[in-house]
C-alpha cells in the first residue's frame, strides 16, 4: 500500500471514530439520567445542565476552534480535541457529585468541538473531488450509526454495568481514535498567517453562553433576564465587530446578502432547537412515568435515529432533484404532526403508537436535514465551504442547546426542585406534554423559513456565490 493510500485509510477511520462519538455519547447519556440522579440525589434542573453543558460548550467553541485550525493546523487541533475528549470522558466516570460531573461535561464538549469543527475539513484535503462524495457519504452514515446505537447500548450499559460505564467506553473509543491519529502524516492550515479575531471570538462566546444559560434559568432565577439581555446584547456587539474587521471569525455578508444560506441555517436551528430535546423528555417519561428500564427503553427511542439513517440517503439524493426546500418543508412539516401526537402522550399510551410517531419524526427529520446541508452547501463558492458547514453545525449545537433549555424550562415549572421519582411522575408527563404543544409551534414556524429560502439553482450571485 503506498503512503498516499496509508493516509486516506487512516484519516478516513479516524475521522469516522471521532465522529460516531459525539452522536453516541449525546443519545447514550440521555438513557442514563435517571440512573445519574439517584446516584447523586439530584434535581431535574441539575440534570438537565448534564446533557446542556456539554452542548453549550460545543456551540461555544466551535466557530473560534474552527478558524483557529485553519490558521494553526487542522490536525493539530484535531488530535489535541481527541485527548482532550477521551480524558474527559474518563473523568466524567470518575465525578464524584453532580456538579462536578457537569463541569467535566464542559470540557468534554471543548474536545468535541474541536474534532468536530476539524474532521470534515481534513478529510476534503486528503480527499480528491471525485472521492469526496462518497468518503462524505461515509462519514454521515457513521454518525447516524453513533445516533442509532447511543439508545441501545447506553439503555444496556447502564442497566448492566453503571452509566459511569458510558463515559469509560468513550474514553476507550477516544484514545483508540488518538492512536490512529498520530499516525497521519501531514498538516493542513488553509489560513495560515492570518490574524485571529480575539474580539470577536470573546464577545460570540460570551453572549451565546449568556443568552443560553439565561434562556433556560429564566423561570427560576430573577437575575436570568438581566444576563439575557445582557448576552443579546453582546451577540448584537458581535455582529457589529464581524462587519467591520478585515478577517473576522465568520463572513457576516453571507447572511445578510445571501437569501438562501441565511434561511437555510434559520430552518436548521429551527429544527434542532424543536427536535433535539424528544430523546431526552421521552427518556424520562418512559423510565419515570412508564416504569421501563433504561435498557427497554433505549430500545423503544431506537426507532427515531433508524428511519433516520435508513432514509437520509434517499433524501438526499432526491433534493438533487427536486428542489432542497421543497422536501426539506415537507419534513419539517413532518416533525411539527410527530411533535404534536406526541404531546398526547400518557402512562397508558401504547409503545407502538409512541414507537410509531418516533418512525415519523425520523422520516421528517430524514427528509430535512440532508436537503438542507445541500441547500446550505450549494448557495455558497467553493471558498466559502468551511465556513459553510462550520456554521451550519454551530446552528445545530446552538438549536440542540435551546431545544434543552426549553425543556428544561418547561419541566421546572411543573417538577421545581424535586427529585425524579415516581412521586412526580404527573407533574413530568404534564411538562413533557407542554413541551412538545411548544416544539410542534416550533415547528412550524420552521416550515415557513424553509420555504422562504428560494430555489437555489435559481439564485443570484451574492456574497459567498
């Protein structure tokens, strides 16, 4: 095998164990919160910060990680997440109280966001055009393989063996990743020489955490509308900063002056933030409410991430058809009944009818998101391709966070302080209904978005064109 075989082979492989970690590690934890909070006595609220501190940190870190590799070197921050990552996970393992737990979650999130804002791009520079599809194509099936067997083996594992058990078998998948890691042969900084938005980069990651965290306090916490208005106000500095440097964190012209990549990315974060929380609310009403072991249930949740991965592919393919925003409303139209049924939810609800409404927020989801990412991809220049898909997975992240704090939200105004327990499993069925009424309005505000984005082999040349 010659050495440029040598390196497509184990780029390809690591990037693909870095990126089957992430989804598997999101889905598999959610299994284990229940398990987590009577390990811990915890609250609802508490455990909430476990699953949304490692997504705010992920969001947080992203774009400034992303650029920074571009000027440094791809792979050095790659490999450098990789460790961070694995060591953290071990860490995770080894919390000895729930807050501490949460603060290792934070810097698990720094090592994903770092491996996550850097895999793609390595692999478009050791890959020629005319293998990027396929080696891409790859890539994305094994991230909804880490989706699909995050319920399953995190349902087993932690009925078996703990859910500390979950953290160590990522540490394990992590390192096994470094080693390969190490054996690439070569760097890649696109931007090297260039200046480093330090301004920029503090007032993003300062007003986006702000914004957040007040979002989902803001029910139990007098101050969270002063720091809410305090990281809108930040995030509104930062844009005001991007338009005016010469080499600013993220070209703010694309989203101004570019109808189709603006919407795009709106009907994304739409998305996530009505999406992503389903896992987590259902995880609790089928272990509190139902009485089901997290291995059973994990079982049941398997039907959302297996439509997924089986039907992506079609969607995909049938958006270079017909245009991306026709079928991408037609899943967010989808998502928004699946949401609503779900909100009918009870103790007496039969599985097949919750596995059933799961099946269809999978086919909705399937038939958004990869028109989508092409839709995104296709209103941009080549240039502008890093970017591109920087930013639409920091809208994934920042959704996925909101998604979190609005369940979050609506759970402590029913549950309060109390501990997850039988004793109020009502009160979590009557918020884990609220909160789906709120995603399925979510929703479909986010099939309007979609449709307004235009047909993107029909759009003018604007900035990133």
């Amino acid at each position: 095998m010659d050495q440029d075989s040598k390196l497509k082979k184990y780029t390809l492989f690591t990037v693909m164990v870095a990126s089957f970690t992430t989804p598997f590690m999101g889905s598999a934890i959610n299994l284990a919160i229940p398990s987590i909070g009577r390990e811990f006595n915890s609250t609802a609220l508490m455990l909430s910060w476990v699953v949304s501190s490692y997504i705010l940190s992920s969001a947080a870190f992203l774009l400034p990680f992303g650029r920074l590799a571009d000027m440094q070197g791809r792979k050095k921050v790659f490999t450098l997440g990789i460790m961070i990552f694995s060591f953290s996970s071990l860490l995770c393992g080894l919390a000895w109280s729930i807050q501490a737990l949460i603060g290792l979650r934070i810097l698990q999130g720094v090592g994903s966001a770092m491996t996550f804002g850097t895999g793609m791009a390595i692999l478009t520079s050791v890959y020629p055009p005319q293998e990027r599809g396929r080696v891409l194509g790859i890539n994305v099936a094994t991230v909804y393989t880490g989706l699909s067997l995050g319920p399953v083996l995190g349902g087993a594992i932690n009925q078996h063996l703990g859910w500390e058990s979950i953290f160590f078998l990522n540490a394990v998948i992590g390192l096994s990743a470094l080693i390969f890691a190490f054996r690439i042969k070569g760097e890649w900084a696109g931007a090297k020489g260039e200046s480093f938005d330090t301004t920029g980069t503090f007032l993003y990651m300062a007003g986006l955490v702000a914004f957040l965290y007040a979002f989902s306090s803001i029910a139990t916490s007098d101050l969270a509308k002063y720091v809410l208005v305090l990281g809108l106000g930040l995030l509104v500095l930062f844009v005001r900063h991007e338009m005016k440097t010469s080499q600013p964190l993220i070209d703010i012209k694309l989203f101004s002056q570019n109808i189709t990549f603006a919407m795009s990315n709106l009907a994304a974060l739409i998305n996530y933030s009505a999406t992503f929380a389903v896992t987590f609310l259902l995880s609790l009403v089928l272990q509190v409410v139902m009485g089901f072991s997290s291995s059973v249930a994990g079982m049941i949740l398997l039907a959302q991430p297996v439509m997924m991965a089986l039907l992506s592919p079609f969607a995909g393919a049938l958006s270079d058809r017909v245009q991306p925003r026709t079928v991408s409303s037609l899943g967010m139209g989808l998502s928004a009944l699946g949401l609503f049924l779900l909100s009918f939810v009870v103790k007496e609800t039969p599985v097949w009818l919750i596995m059933g409404n799961l099946m269809l927020l999978g086919t909705g989801f399937a038939l958004f998101s990869s028109p989508n990412m092409n839709a995104i991809m296709g209103s941009v220049d080549k240039r502008f391709y890093g970017v591109a898909s920087s930013t639409s997975g920091t809208m994934r992240l920042i959704g996925q966070a909101v998604s979190v704090a609005i369940a979050t939200m609506i759970i402590d105004l029913y549950v309060g302080s109390a501990q997850l327990t039988p004793a109020v499993a009502e009160q979590l069925q009557k918020s884990a209904n609220v909160a789906f009424i709120v995603f399925a309005v979510t929703c479909v505000g986010g099939v309007f978005a979609s449709l307004a984005r235009g047909n993107i082999n029909t759009v003018t040349k604007q900035p990133g064109r």
